[in-house]
C-alpha cells in the first residue's frame, strides 16, 4: 500500500506523454550505484499494521500511578485540544512561506507568542524550539552572540538532562563552561558571585529547580547586570500560574519545556520548547518569529519576520541553523493556554502546589522518610531521603503500581536514597495515600 | 480575525480542572509568587474551538489543496499513523521509565519501535547504525557534524573546514558553522552538478568532510558522485548526506553505497509524517561503521533473552543531543509508514514521485525557462525569467497560483537559478491534479505575457493580500502584551 493515486494505466499514459519508461528515469544513476537488492518486508494493509502496533502499545504499560517527573509531567489534557490539533488545515500544512493561505497557522504562533510573553512578563518570544533542552543551548548561544563573551555558569540545580546536553553541544567550541554547586537544594549565592566576573556571558538557573525547589533570582539578576553578563531561567510553564516569573525576577532570556501545556508525554516527544526575552535581543533571538503587519488594503495579517537572522538568508552567518520550529506543539499549548483561562492555570498550579504539599506531609511522616532539603518552599516535586537505596525502592514500588519518582543517584553521585516525587493535579488524596502505605510496606 | 485576547470576556473560563481533595495549604511565601494573574483568555470551550476552527480555514495543507513545495516533500500524511499515535500505550507513556529500575519491561514495545526503525532505516540508506534523537531535519545535520567532529579529535585529526555545495539548503552551512566548522562553498558547473576540478582544488588536509544532497536542490543527480565522495576521502574527510531529497532514490538505491559515511533522514519528508505548519519532524542520523562509537546515548539494544534495553556505556559518544530518544510519536509514525509500504512500495515512491516530476517539467517546459533541461528526479526547477522580464515574476506567479487553488511551488530557491520555480509535486497526486496545475500554470503563462498586472494583483481570493513584510521587519509587532 503505497497511497498511489496513479493506476499502472495512468503511469504509462504519462510515460509515453514525455517519451520515458520507468527504468529510463533512473537512467541518470550510474548502474553500480542502484541497489541491488533491500531486505525490507513486504507491504502490509492498515489492519495487519495497525494490529501489530496495538500489540506493541499492549507491551508498554501505562497503568502505573504517576509520580514521576523530572521535567515531565502527567497532566490533565482538555479533550478540546485534541480535537483542534487533529484538524488537518493545521497538521497537513508546513512552515507558513506563503502568508496569505497560512493566515490561520501564522496567527496562531502569533497568539502563542503572546501568551508565552504574558506568562513569563518577558516582552518578546520566538514561534518555538524543538524541547526545552535544546532551548536552554539555543539560549546560551544567544548570550555568547550578545556579550561576546565565553564563560557561562550553569548551576547544578538545572534539569541534568539539558546540561549533559549542553556538554555534548559545547564539545567542539571554545567556551568555559563552569557548574556552580547548590546548596541546600538551591543555587549557593556565594559560590556563584564568586566565581562571576568580566569574562561571565551568562548565568543559567532554573524555577522550580530540578529538585522542585522555588526560589527568586533577582539578586542573581542584578549581580549577573552589574558584570554585563546575561541571567537565563529556565522554567515551568504550568508553574507560572502562580510563581514570580523571569520577567519579574529581571531574567534576559526565559526557556523551558512546554509539554506540561496540553502534549502527551509520547515516550519523550514531540514536545515544544519555549523561548522568550527583553525587546532589546530580538534579534539576536533564534527561531522562527511571526510578526503582525498589513497588507496594501489595510488589512491586518501576520508573516514571518526578522528573517535576515535565519539560515536561509544569512547561511554561515545565522543566529542559529534552526529550519523548522514545533508549530503544531506551539498551536497545542495556545489551546491548552485558551482553554484553560487565566483561572484555570491558577488553580491547576494552586492545586499541584496543594497537592504536593499534602503528599509531602503524608511522606514525610513515615519512620526513617525525610525531606532532603530543608526549603519548605517548593512547587509540585520535592526530593525525599528514604531510609534505604531509592532506586531499589523504586523498583519495588512499580511491582505495586506506582512509578514513584525517579531515584537521583544516577545524576547526583552522593544522593543514593534520594527520590524526587512529582505530584500533579491528576493525582488524588487517596491515590496520595496509598503511595505512602505502599512505600511504608516496601521499606 | 480578532485575536483570541480580544474575545475575553471577564470571569468566563473554557475547561475547569478537578476539584481539590486536599487542604488548601498555599505552602509558597508570598515573595515567591507572581503579583498579578497571567493574562489569559477568558472564554468558554465553544469560544475556543470556533476560534480555532475558524482559523483553520484561513490555511492551505495538503489535505486541502495540492501543495507542490519543492524541498519539502509534501506528500499525503496517511491517517491510519495519526491514529497509532494515538494508541494509549504510546502517548501516555512516561519517557523516564526505562531509567526505573525494571521500568524497561514496562516500556518494551517502544523501545521494539526504535530498534526495528534503526534496522529498516539501515535496509534503506545502507548505514551501520542510527539514531533516533534529532528532532528535525536540521538537528540531524548538526548531530552528524558533532559526530564528524569527535571522529576527527578522536583521530587527532587538525580539521578545519567543511565544504557545501553552492546549491545546498540554508542549514547545511549554518549547521557546520554552530558545530565550530569553517564553511567554503562549491560551485556549480553548467550541468546543475557539483564543479568537481573545483571541488579537487578545494580539498585540503584542513577539510572536515563535504556536506551534500543527491539529488541535488536542482533535483539533478550528482552522476560523479563516488569520485566526489572518494576525493573526501583521500584526506581522511568524511560525506555528509543530506536525506532531505532521500524521496528520489529511496527504494531504488543507498546513499552508503555513493560513498556516505553519514546522513540524516526527515522523516517528516519522505516517510510521511505530517509537517504541522512547520513542525514537529524528525532527522535520524545514520552512520557508516567507522563511525557507530560516536552516535549519541543512549542506543535500544536487543538482549538475548529477546528483550530490548538501552544501552549507556558508549565512550566515544558525542552524547545526549535530546533528552531522550527524540520525537517519538514522528517516529512511530514514520515507522506504521515503512511497515504499510515495504520493499515494493517504497520502491513505487520513488518511481511516482519522478515520474510526476518530470510529467511536470516536459509539460512546462515550453512555457518557462528550465536552466538544467535533462532528467530530474523528484523536483524540477524552472526559471521564471522571461516572465519577470515582463514584469511578473516568480513571485506574482506564485500568487496567482493560489487564487486557483494550489499551493505554489518554493520560489527564489535555489539561490543559483534566478527567479527559481521549484516544482516537487510528489508520488501521491494523481494526474488529474498534475493536468489541472499544469493548464493553470500555462494560462499563467499566458496572462504573464499579456497582463502582468493582473498577476501583480494576487492573490484576491485570500483573507488578506500581499502582506508588508518590511514594515513586519522594521516595527516588529510579535507580541500583544
């Protein structure tokens, strides 16, 4: 089944028309280079193919109650987002080159725009990047172009997933790269304006941190200013409902992941990297950005703009090889953001924060569980010390249907009992407590 | 349209969440929360979904209108993958579980997915090795060069510069350049084919390797390709292919075999995932043997007991590029493709996709300039010169081509045919649709010679026109804050 439209009838017809046979056009290919064969199966029909996948999908189980996090979240997904990303007007169209018959995609992004700028108080953001790792890098290079710079302070309280990432991308490039530890679960001060100086092009922190601890960086802002380096936070959307955000803190650049805002979590993607910063960087920003103007009658209409920044224009010489954004995902999350309101992202923050306020308490009150961190402040994630190897426990908890958190060890070396829990609002009191009679019984 | 903000209308709210069933705690100090709410809609869902809805209709796809973008590859998007993709097991799966410990058992299906999509793109490119992680096209090119780049420290290589083609993608350069590379440009000869004594001249012990695609933006396939390929090689330089224009050959031949060590693949292109109004795509990378110590981490392996797991411990590895094993849902939709297609099919891909290309080309042939007359593969390029001469170029030809109701082609692309037209129509388009886009192309031609104006004019049929795109640039307004 190959979606062929052309019977063998038809194909002839045309091949005659231009004076061809099938072989004939591929007569421009040396014969040696033609393949002499693929191993490939044969075609299947939709029915056989979508049988084997159901039967693949039945091999995943997502039974489990969710806890776990690090970044990505179980959260509750309106069905009304479904049904308007699933209009193929949208999903079958590509990047908008051509405004007037893509009015609907480019307004979109436009909307989107907006929302992200009034969710982080920043002024400016682009249409979207791939995930909110690849938007930290794309930040980071951002502030290397504007300072002209090398030296950027990450400190180890961001995702460690997009800083192993940052490691792979900074490989090859001259650029010192320095981790600051935290302390307490929380970006030590010290440490950091220690080691921030002339030669500083960024500090790189993150809201609620990995560990789920919130903090405020207007100090860091200010110091990082006074030595002309740049502050990027990266953060979570859904928190913003109800947490000081980068604009308020004085951040440069804001990123994150925006797959809290409606997208499935899909065993790792597609999902949506947001970026955002003061009018001043604009264009310095990478990614595609939508821009709002008119056309000769007046009319207001939305194009791609500030091209001139873009790898199709400018090559060598642009702010970053991005081609493609993630248009579909950024169409997702302004529906996700529409739907839910102003009201409703407040109380799904209100209620994560809630949440996972109960479940700490719940936890924490079982004999030999303590909260690592001595912060009473964090959102929906919080990181407990158990009384025996997290990772083992873990283990054990999935065996009574629960993904309980995701154990630290594996990025922090000294954390071997420690297990970060994530709460969203999905998750019930009494889903809440039987996690802890659960964990309670394993230890 | 109004913009969605405008339509708020206070205290009206679209989709609650659930009611709490824990204390109200508000655990947070108050210096830690935001001062004002987020300014968000307030609307409710019907608000929403006609919003949405409305502003659907303001666009063309390719389940609208056919849709001849060339590069791009705009072929039908089956629905049967969008339905797989949808199958819970797949979309509500956690990407951290196989990092549990036993959690990799409860994701096995998955982790199956990924490592038959690495065994068939291997069948199909003839590469060693792939991985899954680039997250589009152009993260692919820049995942392959960082792979280019630890070869070469690996080797203690001193390379410096990576060649492209004049005719190559934006990304192409813009990739090397972000990965620390040089980039020098090779010219095009008379034919449309890479200037081999030019290429010759160019080599050097500082070249890093030669980013190309075949067939190339011209939709010309490059004949000297094994000597381009061997020339790279001779000073330890490593081949770059860009899948981009993989749509032409896939089925019938493999990049490996021209001489490749590395490429990327866009999914999103010829395997047939849908473009999302520019994204989410997907760019595995595929690499020759020399070369698999270098792919990312992690990799799905198959144990012997059967089972799939993934593997970490990869020394040489250029690390993680995404957070875990790229855009799975695109991948699994390209995957439902292959598996609905098999051998015959793909092969039938590629045959139907030149076909319509060159039934395009010979038809227009007479009516616009074609720089490069000769075979074409998937796409042909014309040159609407003796148009613009005239007073109407490919742009107003493009625009016209919309008030009858197609998508037009990519135009002022690539860079080295002036007034380029580029023309990709794709194996899926019948010839009902190929013979009305060419009449309506004709009596373009037509109207270019006798009444430019009128072309200067489209599109009229459109919710807005010609857009001011310097005023866009000079005032940027990107934001209603």
């Amino acid at each position: 089944m190959s979606f062929i439209a052309n019977t063998p009838q038809q194909q002839k017809q045309m091949l005659d028309q231009i004076d061809l046979t099938m072989d004939g056009l591929f007569a421009d290919i040396p014969k040696e280079l033609l393949a002499k064969d693929f191993n490939l199966p044969a075609g299947r029909s939709e029915f056989e193919v979508r049988s084997r996948l159901a039967e693949l999908a039945a091999k995943n189980y997502t039974g489990l109650t969710c806890f776990l996090g690090g970044g990505f979240y179980d959260h509750f997904i309106p069905a009304a987002v479904y049904s308007i990303i699933s209009r193929s007007e949208f999903y079958t169209a590509y990047t908008p080159y051509q405004p007037e018959v893509s009015q609907g995609s480019l307004q979109a992004i436009f909307e989107y725009q907006s929302a992200i700028c009034r969710l982080t108080q920043m002024q400016a953001a682009n249409a979207s990047l791939y995930d909110g790792g690849t938007a930290l890098y794309e930040a980071m290079m951002m502030a290397l172009r504007i300072t002209g710079r090398n030296k950027i302070l990450i400190d180890d309280s961001v995702n460690p997933i997009y800083r192993v990432m940052i490691h792979s991308y900074t490989k090859n490039l001259s650029i010192d790269l320095e981790e600051t530890k935290n302390s307490e679960g929380v970006v030590n001060r010290k440490d950091l304006l220690n080691r921030l100086d002339n030669s500083t092009a960024a500090v790189i922190v993150q809201n609620p941190n990995f560990f789920g601890c919130v903090d405020d960086f207007t100090d860091i802002a200010q110091a990082a200013h006074s030595r002309g380096a740049l502050l990027i936070v990266s953060c979570y959307p859904v928190s913003l409902g109800i947490l000081k955000t980068p604009g308020a803190m004085g951040a440069d650049i804001a990123v994150g992941e925006g797959q809290s805002l409606g997208l499935m979590m899909s065993f790792g993607g597609p999902y949506l990297g947001f970026m955002a910063t003061k009018k001043e960087y604009v264009r310095k920003m990478p990614g595609r950005i939508v821009g709002r103007t008119k056309d000769g009658q007046d009319r207001v209409g939305f194009v791609l703009t500030l091209q001139a920044r873009e790898q199709h224009i400018r090559r060598d010489k642009a702010t970053s090889n991005i081609c493609s954004n993630e248009a579909l995902c950024a169409l997702t999350a302004i529906v996700y953001l529409s739907l839910l309101g102003k009201e409703g992202l407040k109380k799904t923050a209100q209620l994560c924060a809630d949440k996972a306020s109960y479940a700490w308490q719940r936890l924490t009150s079982i004999k030999g569980v303590k909260p690592r961190f001595k912060t009473k402040w964090f959102f929906n994630e919080f990181v407990l010390d158990l009384p025996a190897n997290a990772a083992e426990t873990a283990g054990k908890l999935i065996e009574k249907g629960f993904a309980a958190g995701f154990p630290l060890s594996r990025y922090y070396g000294d954390m071997e009992n420690s297990l970060l829990v994530a709460v969203t609002e999905k998750r019930t009191r009494q889903q809440i407590g039987m996690l802890a009679e659960a964990l309670e019984a394993v230890l | 349209m109004k913009l969605i903000f405008d339509k708020t209308v206070p205290g009206r709210c679209g989709v609650l969440p659930p009611a709490s069933d824990v204390p109200t705690t508000i655990n947070i100090k108050k210096e830690l929360l935001r001062d004002a709410d987020a300014n968000l809609p307030e609307l409710s869902e019907l608000d929403v979904v006609r919003h949405f809805t409305q502003l659907s209709r303001r666009n063309f796809g390719v389940d609208t209108n056919f849709y001849p973008l060339g590069s791009c590859t705009m072929k039908y998007n089956p629905k049967v993958a969008e339905r797989v993709a949808s199958y819970p097991g797949f979309a509500h799966l956690h990407p951290l579980m196989p990092q549990l410990r036993m959690g990799g058992l409860l994701a096995q299906g998955a982790l199956e997915v990924l490592y038959d999509m690495d065994k068939l793109l291997c069948e199909i490119t003839g590469m060693a090795g792939f991985t899954m992680q680039p997250m589009a096209g152009a993260h692919g090119e820049l995942c392959g060069i960082m792979i280019m780049a630890a070869y070469h420290r690996d080797r203690g290589n001193k390379k410096t510069t990576v060649l492209i083609p004049d005719s190559a993608h934006g990304t192409n350069p813009a990739s090397a350049a972000i990965a620390g590379y040089k980039v020098a440009s090779v010219p095009s000869d008379s034919a449309g084919m890479m200037d081999i004594d030019a290429l010759k001249r160019m080599v050097g012990s500082e070249t890093a390797g030669l980013m190309l695609t075949c067939p190339n933006t011209l939709g010309i396939f490059e004949k000297n390709i094994r000597q381009i390929c061997d020339c790279l090689h001779s000073v330890d330089g490593l081949c770059y292919y860009d899948g981009a224009n993989l749509n032409a050959i896939v089925g019938k031949a493999k990049p490996a075999d021209f001489g490749f060590d590395i490429v990327h693949l866009n999914l999103h292109k010829t395997f047939s995932t849908p473009h999302g109004s520019g994204g989410p795509g997907a760019g595995p990378v595929g690499v020759a043997g020399k070369l698999l110590d270098y792919l990312p981490v992690s990799i799905v392996i198959k144990r012997n007991d059967g089972t799939f797991a993934l593997e970490y411990d990869k020394p040489k590895s250029i690390g993680y590029i995404a957070p875990f094993y790229g855009n799975f849902a695109v991948i699994l939709r390209a995957y439902v493709y292959i598996l609905m297609l098999g051998k015959a099919g793909l092969k039938e891909v590629a045959e139907n996709a030149v076909l319509n290309a060159n039934y395009i080309k010979e038809k227009l042939k007479d009516y616009y300039d074609l720089p490069f007359d000769g075979l074409c593969k998937h796409e042909c390029v014309f040159s609407a010169q003796r148009q613009a001469a005239n007073g109407a170029g490919a742009i107003d030809i493009a625009k016209a081509l919309i008030d009858a109701g197609f998508h037009p082609p990519t135009v002022y692309f690539p860079p080295i045919v002036k007034e380029a037209m580029m023309i990709e129509p794709t194996e899926t388009e019948s010839k009902e649709t190929l013979d009305a886009f060419i009449e309506v192309m004709r009596a373009i031609a037509e109207t270019a010679q006798k009444d430019a104006a009128k072309l200067k004019a489209a599109p009229i049929t459109t919710p807005v026109g010609r857009l001011d795109e310097t005023a866009a640039a000079k005032n940027v307004d990107i934001a209603e804050l």
